[in-house]
C-alpha cells in the first residue's frame, strides 16, 4: 500500500494560485478527504497542510495519565499515543499476555469516549494497552476525515511498525499484538490485521461495519476476530453478519447492552468480553 504523499512539500513550493491546482490534482489522485475537486474540500485541503505547518515543532501531549508517551512518525506528522504496561490485581506482577493496541479516530463519540477506562480494564486483565489517535486534533475539524480508511490503515501500520521495532530492539517486552477499536476504527483494525496476519493475535470490533475494510481484507484475515454489537440498527447487524461469513479464520457476534462507550456498565461489558476473547485465544501462544 503506497503511502500518502504529504500536501506540505506542495504547498510550500509555489505561489499561492500554483499550489492550489497541485493540490487539487494530488487530493484527487489519492482519494483523501473525498478528493472531488470540490472547492470546499480544496480550501480544506490547503488549510490542513498550513495547520500541519503551524503544528510541526509542537507536540501535544495526549491525555494525562500513567504510561509512556509514544510518538508516531507518519507522512503528515507525529501522532501520538500512551503506551501504559498491566496492572493486574495481586502482589507479583506477570509478564504481560500482550500487547492491545487500543485505537481512536479523531475522539469520534463511537470511539474514544470510553477508550481510557476499557483500557484500564484491559491492564487489570494482565494486558498492555498502547491508546493511539489515527487522526490528529486539526484533523478532526474536517469533514469524515475518520472514514478514511486507506489513510487511517497507513497510520496504524506506522504504530505496529514502531512497537514491533521496539520489542525487537529490546525496548519493551517480547509479546503478542492484539487489536480493539470502535465504530469507525474497526474496518481500520480489520484491514491491517489482514495485511499484518503474522503479527496479530486477535481483534476485537464494537459496531462499525467492518465490511468497509474490504472483501480482499476480509477474506486475507485469519485472525480470530470478536463482533460486540451495542448498537441496535437491523441493517448494521445484517451487514457484519455478512461480513463475518466472508472470514476463513475464527469469529463470533457478540450482542451487548446498548449504551455509551462512557458508559460504566457498557465499558465494563466491553473489557469483559474483548479480555475474554483475548485470553482464550492467547492461550499457548509464545511470549
């Protein structure tokens, strides 16, 4: 998969009329942000590669808490994520079972509002979490920038990269990768774990449609794949019913109770279920 080219090499190029009839042409080339040639998402297009110049040198730091900051190089900028080791209940702390990476789109509401609470759950389950945003805040300003999926799956592919990196450099533990995320993140996690088959334990979508992923990605995943469905739509359930048959490896729908991802009730369920599916199919994996 070819990486997106980075709009501010063109922008900064040429004079102001010249730029804008580049960036057209490469918006439209790569698809990104609907790539139209509407001038709508022209001027948006220029917008976001002078927020990515004015964001350049500065590096927000994601939500306080405990963990490492991670900083993730891709071709528009550092993204960043928290990189938090297990805390299970108990005296002797275990090596972890692995490794979840806990995705985020642009804090989308179907995503990233209970993100840092099911993450904690997933740490008292002998889990490491690594909470990575997809998008960055200036990003999340334009329209349905969480929808692309091509864009968003280069991203994580540069986090699993990053994180493989590390374990092979001896900076963090040896230890299997698993992925979760929500709503629109989970065609995202669906495409990189059929791309990254060898380096992925097992996944766990709630809602989304991960049909958006692809029938080539569908069919490439053998991983064992976990469906928490909260959200009560007919054609959604339908669909990843569908979705699900087109899959060689394991998989399973899981009804849950309807509620936010803030929701304590709702995360509790989630962490329970998402832990469950990973252990099982953890067990006798190497560490």
């Amino acid at each position: 998969m070819e990486t997106p080219k980075d709009p501010r090499a063109e922008v900064q190029a040429d004079s102001h009329a010249d730029s804008t009839a580049k960036a057209q042409a490469a918006a439209s080339e790569r698809g990104e942000f609907g790539g139209r040639g509407n001038p709508a998402e022209l001027v948006e297009l220029m917008e976001f590669a002078e927020a990515l110049e004015a964001e350049a040198g500065e590096a927000p730091p994601p939500a306080a808490g405990n963990g490492t900051l991670l900083v993730i190089p891709t071709a528009h900028g550092a993204l960043h994520g928290r990189l938090t080791a297990p805390h299970p209940a108990g005296d002797a702390p275990a090596p972890p079972l692995a490794l979840v990476i806990v995705v985020q789109t642009g804090g989308s509401a179907d995503s990233a509002a209970g993100d840092p609470a099911l993450a904690a759950a997933l740490r008292e389950r002998g889990l490491t979490t690594c909470v990575v945003d997809l998008l960055t805040e200036h990003e999340a300003h334009f329209a349905d920038p969480c929808n692309n999926v091509p864009l968003l799956t280069q991203r994580l592919l540069d986090c699993l990269s990053l994180l493989k990196r590390q374990m092979r450099d001896g900076e963090m533990p040896q230890q299997p990768i698993c992925l979760y995320g929500a709503g629109h993140a989970s065609p995202v996690i669906v495409r990189v774990a059929g791309l990254r088959d060898n380096d992925i334990a097992a996944v766990v979508c709630r809602d989304g449609l991960i049909d958006l992923a692809g029938m080539l990605y569908l069919h490439a995943l053998s991983a064992p794949l976990l469906m928490l469905v909260a959200d009560p739509d007919e054609k959604r359930l339908a669909a990843n019913r569908r979705a699900l048959q087109e899959l060689s490896g394991p998989s399973e729908l899981l009804p849950c109770p309807p509620g936010e991802g803030k929701d304590e009730d709702a995360v509790a369920a989630f962490a329970e279920a998402a832990g469950a599916w990973f252990a099982r199919h953890l067990a006798g994996l190497p560490r």
